[in-house]
C-alpha cells in the first residue's frame, strides 16, 4: 500500500476496481482498516469505482498509531516498511508472483530509523545482495511500441556519476537492457546516452566519452552481436526518435540506457508520465511500481489519478508471463 498517509491506498482501491486479468489475483500487504477508511471518505466525496477491502485478500498489519491522509509521519514511514518487507517475503515464500509497490517517502522511512535510499534497495538487500537496476517502462497510446529506459547510476549526486560510472558497471546495465528488450523482441537495438553536453565533442566539452565510454560500448557490442548497439548520442537528441515512436510516426529503439537518473527520467516523465511502470531488474522476482511519488498535497482529496498503479499491476502480469531473455 505504500506510505499510508500518502495516495497509495486512494490509488491501490482504485486501480483495483477493474480487476486483474484471468486466473490472477491480488493480495495486498497493508492495514484494511486504512482502506476501508479511505474508501468511506473517499465515497463520501462522490468518488467512484473503488475496490471493496472487504473482498479484497489482505495480510492485514495493523497501523502502530494514528495516521491522517497528507500528514506523514515515523509511523506512516515505519509501516510502509514493513509492509514493503512483508510483502517481498510473500513473493520470495512462493505464495505471490509478483509485487507492485505503492509510493514511499525516503524521509519518513529515515523518520522511522529505516536509512535505506529506497524501496528498491531493502529488496535487494532482503534477496541476500542483489545486484539490481531500475528501469522504467511504458506502452505508447498504440500499443505499438514499448518505451524502456534503463538507468546507469540512480539515486547519487550528479558530481558523483562520473566517478560511479566505469566499464564494468557499463556492461551489467547494458546486459540487463538487453535481457529485458529481449522479452519483446529477439534482435532488439539499443541506444546509449552520452555524458557530455554533445557526447562530449571529441573531448572539447568533457573526457569521458573519448577516454573510455565509446570503447566500452564497442566492447560489449562485439560480444553482443544479437542486439545493435548505438552511442554515446549526445543527450539532448538521443530521446528525440523516442518521441516519435511515442507518437506512433514510427518504431524507435527497444531500449535506452541513461547514464544518470534526470538524463532519463526527465523524456520518460514528459512523454509517459500516466503510463510508465518503474521496473527492478535483478531481483528473484518481477517487482513494478507507479512512476510517481506519494502525493501527500493531494492525499484524501479525492483527485489522485491511478493510471500508473494499474500500469504497474498489468506490467506485473505480463512481465510474468514472458520470460527474459539471456544477457
């Protein structure tokens, strides 16, 4: 469910209005009190097409104390964590095959003495160590094309990317785009984001590309020879066939890796925003999420828009069901 006092329960009752797919069936790890609470003020707001908690199955954990919607607290951080850890278990224990997360907030899981960087990290730590990479997927308005962008480095400061970034980190990521593209499709192309401003002029705006970046990038596609491998493109045009694709003038490439976490969220966002599923690669299971923070300015408002949570959910299910492909 997420942070409680955030708009994980106002998007999980809704998204779960319209149901799974045949023979899938959601369990949710949360508080049913909360639920039911938030449906009842959320009914008496006019708002429809929400789940009924009564006949949703739940491992139902109590909240430790009172938590009001858009008031966060160390108690809704501390109960958006272990449900989190409850809800892995669940999946790790065989019982699920799947985990889709509602939103959390970093600062009130610090709140609560939980000093992780995210969701994502507690469940590679939970999956004894997991080497694991956050990508983010998303179905364009056809249906026609899937936009897929893989981040090199996620949630450090910009003046550490060029230090975290080497070779070796360079191929695991481009190991793990390829494997999920090849979900989809046998021979996929990839495109790789420069660095520098203009992947950096041959040295005029920044090092990195003419010192090490395009030579890795050839090393991996020599030994990649299913998948065409493209880059380092500057990154102010790298995402521009992405749009068009979106749009559906054309296909584009099946997968991008940006080489830190704005380079790459900032054309996800622009273009897909209601539609893109953050995924975690890396881990024993399929893991999604909405591509959307917890919303705690219109938590209880009634106007939460789920979209991505459903998105998030039907990713799941088809993730499931295609295997990934080998590195």
């Amino acid at each position: 469910m997420g942070d409680p006092a955030g708009i994980g329960p106002e998007v999980v009752l809704r998204a779960l209005a319209t149901g799974l797919p045949d023979g899938w069936e959601p369990v949710v790890v949360g508080c049913r009190r909360t639920l039911i609470r938030c449906r009842e003020h959320l009914a008496n707001q006019g708002v429809r097409d929400l789940a009924d908690p009564a006949g949703l199955e739940m491992a139902d954990m109590p909240l430790s104390g009172s938590v009001a919607a858009g008031a966060p607290s160390a108690i809704s951080g501390n109960a958006g964590f272990r449900w989190l850890s409850a809800a892995a278990g669940l999946v790790l224990d065989g019982r699920c095959q799947a985990l889709a997360t509602a939103p959390i907030a970093k600062e009130y899981w610090h709140a609560a003495g939980h000093a992780y960087p995210g969701q994502t990290e507690r469940l590679a730590e939970l999956c004894g160590g997991a080497a694991v990479s956050m990508l983010f997927t998303a179905r364009s308005p056809s249906g026609r094309w899937r936009l897929n962008t893989l981040l090199a480095t996620t949630h450090i400061p910009l003046a550490a990317v060029p230090e975290t970034l080497t070779p070796e980190l360079l191929h695991r990521k481009l190991d793990a785009l390829d494997g999920f593209c090849r979900r989809f499709r046998s021979h996929p192309r990839l495109v790789v984001a420069g660095l520098n401003p203009h992947a950096g002029e041959a040295g005029l705006l920044g090092h990195e590309e003419r010192d090490w970046l395009t030579a890795a990038l050839t090393a991996w596609q020599s030994s990649h020879p299913h998948t065409r491998l493209e880059g380092p493109r500057p990154p102010d045009t790298c995402w521009l066939d992405a749009a068009g694709a979106w749009h559906g003038a054309e296909d584009g490439p099946d997968g991008y890796l940006a080489l830190y976490h704005d380079q790459g969220l900032i054309p996800v966002k622009l273009l897909a925003f209601d539609a893109a599923v953050n995924t975690t690669l890396g881990l024993p299971f399929v893991r999604t999420s909405p591509d959307h923070g917890t919303g705690f300015d219109i938590a209880g408002r009634g106007i939460a828009r789920d979209a991505s949570m459903r998105a998030a959910i039907e990713t799941a299910v088809e993730l499931c069901v295609r295997p990934a492909g080998p590195a």
